[in-house]
C-alpha cells in the first residue's frame, strides 16, 4: 500500500499560492522518483489534495468537520496566531491519520507560534514560518511570506518553506543521523549548504531561497540520500 501526503490550505490561500504548494511538492517527489523506476509507474508516495475542505454533514458541531475546525481549535485571540503545537496535535490525533498513517502538510494564511499559548503570551514577537512533528505531520503560514514585496522572491520563498517542511514530514535529516545536523525542539535541522538548513526569520528564509535557487536541487547530499530512504523504504513496504 502506498503512502500518502494530504495537503490542505486555509480559505484565504490565493490560488497562486496554493499551485506554488501543490507544485513544489509534487516537484521534490518526482524528481526523487526519477532514480526508481519502479516508482515512477507506480508511486511508493502520492499526493492527496484536499484544500479548504469540509465535511458538510459534520458541522458545526462534531470534530473534524473541515479544515477551518483545525484552526478554529488551535487559534489564539489574544495573539491573533495559530498556536502550531495545538493544531499539529489535532492533526496527529484526526481519525483518518489514525486509521491510515500518512503525512499532513497544512498552509495557512494566519499568522503562526510554535511556542505553546502561555509562552507565546509572553513573548509576541516570536512567530514561526512553519513547524512540524517530525515524520508525520507540519504546518505552514503565508502571513509573514506575504511581506516580501517582490513577487518573485516571494514564490522562492514559499517554495522553500514547503520544501523545508515536506522533508520535516518524510523525517529529513533522519534522526539517526550524526553529521551535519543540529536539534532544535523536537526537529533536526542540517547544517550543509541544504534546504534542510532553519530559517528563523521570513528574512533569512528569503536570503536562504535565493541563495538554493543557484543550486537547482536544494538537498544536500546527506539529506537526500535520507529522501531517498524513505522512498526505498515505501517502494518494498507492501504490508
Ligand atoms: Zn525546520
Ligand atoms: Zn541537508
């Protein structure tokens, strides 16, 4: 059986925003594909997408009616952010990833923490571009990507932190890795010259963007013999 990535986006994803997402994606997993021919007739990984979905006969009030119950749960009015570790648990906990394992990403136009609500509260100038529970499941916001105000770095940039994420979620750098990886919370992060490197500020995500832009694929060696891994891993897991 193969695995698959769910993606879903916010209402407020402009369709521009949502192609470069479903794009970049797709992207990393062909281009990984290429070397197994196998899996290029019969993907190990596909891509399911699922937008701003809902589930009308579900709402208002069960859980889990649509992708806007996620962030309705998981949105602090104080901050005015989504507090990423309450909706990646949500996700973690959804009855479709317990019932068949897969990989979530999310993107959302909200602003977004990756510090708890109490924390998060005592510090309102931290915001992160993107956080993930690594191997399964990531969230990412738009809010601050939408500040760079050349169109063309901002694709760059959302690119990357999409790119950055799908790996968060195939579990790159893989946590039995010792080189060139750095821990932060509970994701490792590479230090080579990789799109695995952490951007902590929409400004060094657009610095780092362009900078992987000059290298056509942008994970490192180490990184992409992680990706490939896990794509072996699939191709003969048929269980
Ligand atoms: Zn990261
Ligand atoms: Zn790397």
């Amino acid at each position: 059986m193969s695995k698959f990535i769910s993606m879903m986006w916010s209402e407020g994803v402009l369709e521009e925003e949502s192609e470069v997402f479903a794009q970049t994606v797709d992207g990393v997993l062909k281009w990984l594909f290429l070397r197994h021919p196998r899996a290029l007739m019969d993907p190990p990984i596909r891509i399911h997408l699922y937008g701003n979905w809902v589930i009308p006969a579900l709402v208002p009030n069960t859980p889990y009616w649509g992708t806007q119950w996620y962030i309705d749960m998981s949105f602090d009015n104080t901050l005015q952010r989504v507090i990423a570790p309450v909706f990646l648990e949500l996700v973690r906990q959804e009855p479709w990833q317990r019932a068949d394992p897969h990989f979530d990403l999310a993107l959302l136009d909200q602003d977004l923490t990756d510090f708890p609500a109490p924390l998060a509260r005592l510090r309102p100038d931290h915001y992160a571009l993107g956080t993930s529970l690594p191997g399964t499941t990531a969230v990412m916001s738009l809010h601050r990507v939408r500040t760079l105000t050349e169109a063309h770095v901002r694709a760059l940039a959302l690119a990357r932190l999409v790119r950055h994420h799908l790996g968060h979620v195939m579990g790159i750098p893989s946590f039995g890795r010792s080189a060139s990886v750095q821990r932060r919370g509970l994701e490792l992060h590479c230090t080579n010259r990789c799109v695995m490197r952490h951007a902590e500020t929409v400004g060094e995500l657009a610095a780092l963007a362009i900078e992987e832009d000059e290298l056509g694929w942008p994970f490192c060696e180490l990184c992409t013999q992680d990706l490939h891994t896990v794509v072996v891993r699939q191709l003969y897991n048929w269980n």
